[in-house]
C-alpha cells in the first residue's frame, strides 16, 4: 500500500511510504518488528518509522523511503493494587485522550490536566507528554516494548525509562541510534481511585478553576477547564481550524545551567525531577514563546507566501495553512531559530521528530 504520510500526520504534511503496514494485533507489531531487526554494526540509519496518531511528526515532502507502521492496538485492562489504587495498562494504539476520560470516567484520578493532548497512548513515554503542570511520567510504572536490538519484548520500569523534561531512555536510544530501538506495546500507569483532581500546579489553570495552587478539584472539572483553556491556543486538533495542523508546541523550553546566559527580564522556572517531583538545583527553564516574542515574531509570522506561519493564537506552534509543503515549515523555523538565536544567542531546539528532513 503506497500512501502519502501527510494523511497520518497533524501536520498534514508529508510524501509517501515506500510500504505502509497497519499493526492492529499485538502479534502483527511484534512481527514486524521482528521482521526488521536493528544492527548497530551497520551504520545507524532510520531504517523503519513507527507512528501513532502523527501528531509530533515532521515529514519530509518526499516522503519515507522504508517500512513505515502505523501503530492501531487496543485494549485496556485494570486491576486494583491497592485500597486507594488501580493499575491500569492500554495498548500502544489506544488514542490519549479518549484513554484520559476513559480513566476519569472509571473513577480514577491523575491524567485529567493531560486531558486534550492528540495522539496515542503508546507515545506518551517516548517524550514525557506534559502539560498544565503534570507529565506522565508521575503516573507510568511500566513500559512494555520490542527492543529490536535484543529481539525480545522488555518490560521498562519507570525509573529505567530515566524520564527527563520531554525526553526518556526511549527518547534517546532513538536519537542515538538514528532510528528506532524500541516500540512501546503498552503502557501501565497507576491512577488513584479517586473523584479528587491531583492537586492543581499550573497557575494559569488555578485562576481559570478559582482555586489556590496546590488545591484539588474534582479531576473531571480539570479536564474541562483543560480542554476549554487549549482549544483558546489552538492546541485541540480541528481539522477546520488551521492553527491546530501543527505538532503542538514545535520548540522544547531552554534549559540552562546559569540563570545568568538568560534575558533578565525572561521568565524563570525551576527544573524538577520527573519521578520525585523534587527541584533540580543549578539549572532553570525559560520560556520559548517568551523568547520567540521577544525576538519580534508575533503570532502569525509567516515568511514567503505565508502557506506556513506561527499559530496566530500561540507563538510556539509553527502551522500549515492549508497549502503548506514541509519545506515551508522549515523554512519557517529556520527563520524563527535564527531569530531567537540572533538576539539572545540561545538556539531552540525542536520537540518533534523530523523524518528524512532536518533544520
Ligand atoms: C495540537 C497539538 C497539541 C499538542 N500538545 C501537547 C502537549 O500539551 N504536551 C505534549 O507533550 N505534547 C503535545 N503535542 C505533541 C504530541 O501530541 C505528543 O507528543 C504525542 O504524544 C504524540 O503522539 P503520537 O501518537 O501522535 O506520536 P507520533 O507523532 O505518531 O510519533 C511521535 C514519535 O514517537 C514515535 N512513536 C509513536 N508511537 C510509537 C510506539 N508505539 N512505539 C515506538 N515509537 C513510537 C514515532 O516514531 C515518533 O518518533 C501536541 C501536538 C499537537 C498537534
């Protein structure tokens, strides 16, 4: 089956596959992935692609000239572990959010603020989704995958994972490698059984819900208030509304050692540590929007004919206006890299992954 991958992307960009599998049973995943074996004897070469829902994937108009599997596994299964806790694991196909009110619906509490994200379950450990305070890596226990290295499926305990800001040991075996190590079969959190949100961090979400932070509410307010303060960035996919074809945010915020190389007037935020929860000392977070702004590109920037342009409600969502190619994209990014880079002398780094194109 020869496709263009821009029908599987948020983007809605991207050329064809040379082959395109579906795996919609666990066999057919495993399968496949034992059917492409990785040798790091040869040279590191993006030699399969696994996607998901698309929705942080940057194709390049050429396409993808390997293997390309779509990943469309269900199941959820639950058992309690405790008095006040459930396991719950879902397949890698399972779409996040659905699999968010899902669990709220079910009675458990800890997901709700990740509530509006687009994609599939299998791919939140891979970047440590996060948003409005919480990341997944809080609520995972364990990761199920094929490591195509070892050939054998491997059960990854969080601390393996070795979760940072939008990254993970998956995360960087990929970017080491060139291609894929690892493909997540399930994923298996613990959720508190609960009514009562996880106390509320993110001080923009605490004004919209009126509480103090550190409050809790119950979760299925959270999800609303969520979903209702996302779908006012552009950040709920709507294939009508063109400032959500897009990877969500397309830069990670900078990390730095010495508060010092940051713009004095930018914001500053703690780093913590994914699992503890704890501050990391000696290192601080700024914002990329912030900087993005402040380099002079405004919402809607767009350069050349315009068919690709920032969200004009978020700067850090680069977006295809209908008639975008990837080119443009990247055209774009390159513009607002350069920017940033010019006037703060601090280099953005993207959060999606770019297959057979790069900056
Ligand atoms: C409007 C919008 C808003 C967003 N908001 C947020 C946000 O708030 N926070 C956030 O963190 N992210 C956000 N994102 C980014 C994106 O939704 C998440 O990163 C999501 O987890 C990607 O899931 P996916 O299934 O679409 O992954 P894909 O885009 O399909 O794939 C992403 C990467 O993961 C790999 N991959 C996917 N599934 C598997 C698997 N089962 N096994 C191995 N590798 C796999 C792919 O090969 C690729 O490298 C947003 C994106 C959009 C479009």
């Amino acid at each position: 089956m020869t496709k263009d991958l821009a029908e599987f992307t948020t983007f809605h960009l991207g050329g064809p596959a040379a082959k395109l599998h579906i795996g919609e049973t666990r066999d057919e995943l495993v399968d496949f992935s034992r059917d492409h074996p990785l040798s790091l004897s040869a040279q590191p070469a993006a030699d399969v692609l696994f996607i998901g829902g698309g929705s942080n994937l940057l194709v390049s108009d050429s396409g993808f000239d390997a293997d390309v599997c779509v990943i469309a596994t269900k199941g959820v299964t639950m058992t309690d572990t405790s008095e006040t806790e459930t396991r719950v694991t879902a397949e890698a196909g399972e779409n996040w959010d659905e699999f968010v009110a899902f669990t709220l619906g079910c009675g458990l509490s800890g997901l709700e603020a990740l509530s509006g994200i687009p994609g599939s379950v299998g791919a939140t450990p891979i970047q440590n989704v996060g948003a409005y305070g919480t990341e997944v890596a809080e609520l995972i226990t364990s990761v199920e995958v094929f490591d195509r290295l070892a050939g054998q499926i491997r059960h990854l305990s969080a601390v393996e994972l070795e979760f940072g800001y939008r990254t993970s040991a998956l995360k960087r075996a990929q970017q080491r490698t060139g291609t894929a190590q690892y493909l997540v079969l399930s994923v298996t959190f613990d959720l508190n059984r609960s009514p009562d949100s996880l106390p509320v961090r993110y001080a923009q979400l605490a004004s919209a819900l009126d509480v103090e932070i550190g409050e809790s509410v119950p979760a299925t307010l959270v999800r609303t208030s969520v979903i209702s303060l996302r779908r006012s960035k552009g950040m709920v996919v709507d294939p009508g509304d063109h400032d959500t074809w897009s990877a969500g945010s397309f830069f990670t915020n900078p990390i730095v050692d010495d508060p010092a190389e940051l713009p004095a007037e930018a914001p500053r935020y703690p780093v913590t540590d994914p699992l503890s929860g704890s501050t990391i000392e000696g290192r601080t977070k700024t914002s990329a929007a912030w900087l993005i702004e402040h380099a002079g590109f405004s919402k809607g920037f767009s350069v050349g004919e315009g068919r690709a342009s920032l969200s004009t409600k978020h700067t850090l969502a680069l977006t295809n206006r209908g008639q975008a190619a990837t080119e443009d994209v990247l055209e774009l990014a390159r513009t607002v890299v350069d920017g940033v880079n010019e006037k703060f002398g601090i280099v953005l780094e993207p959060e999606p992954t770019f297959i057979a194109c790069s900056l």
